[in-house]
C-alpha cells in the first residue's frame, strides 16, 4: 500500500510542480516563485523519485513498511505546497487583470 501510494504520489506531484513552473513563468510577478518554492521542491521530489527507481529500494519495501510517517510527510509536504503555489498562481492572475 504504502509503496503504490508513494511511487504513484511523487511522480505526479512532481509534474504538477512542473507545470505551476511553467505557469508562473508567464506571470510579470514581483516574487520569483519558480526559484523560492518550485526549483527547490522539483529538486527534492526528482530526488525522492530517483531513489524509489533504483533497485536497492524494491528490497527494501518489508522494512520500509515501518516507516509509514515519514513516506506520509513527504507526500504531505509536497502536496500543501503545491496546493499553495495553486492558489498563489490564482492570485498572481486575479491581480494581474
């Protein structure tokens, strides 16, 4: 559960990270949020990604099992981020029109 939940979890946080990139480089914003918020959180997320590819970490699920708080506060983490950089990007537009 926990594994399925977490390989599906990072990859498509990570593209959405991806695209509010994309969407915010459109933006004339006075804070440069691609490099404040989203290149660090695509680096750390491609990171986590990368670590759950590689065949060490497919051995590893039994105990990996155990650690069920910390997979948790990744996908936590990534996900209040990426919610806040939407309704960041939605206010940068509003104020923008």
């Amino acid at each position: 559960m926990v594994d399925r939940v977490y390989k599906a979890g990072i990859p498509q946080l990570r593209e959405k990270l991806a695209h509010l990139k994309e969407e915010f480089s459109g933006l004339d914003s006075g804070t440069d949020w691609a490099k404040l918020r989203i290149e660090p959180l695509l680096r750390h997320a491609e990171r986590l990604e990368g670590l759950l590819n590689q065949p060490d970490f497919a051995r590893e699920y039994s105990r990996l099992r155990r650690g069920v708080v910390m997979f948790h506060s990744d996908l936590v983490y990534l996900r209040d981020n990426v919610r806040a950089l939407e309704k960041t990007l939605e206010s940068e537009k509003k104020r923008k029109k």
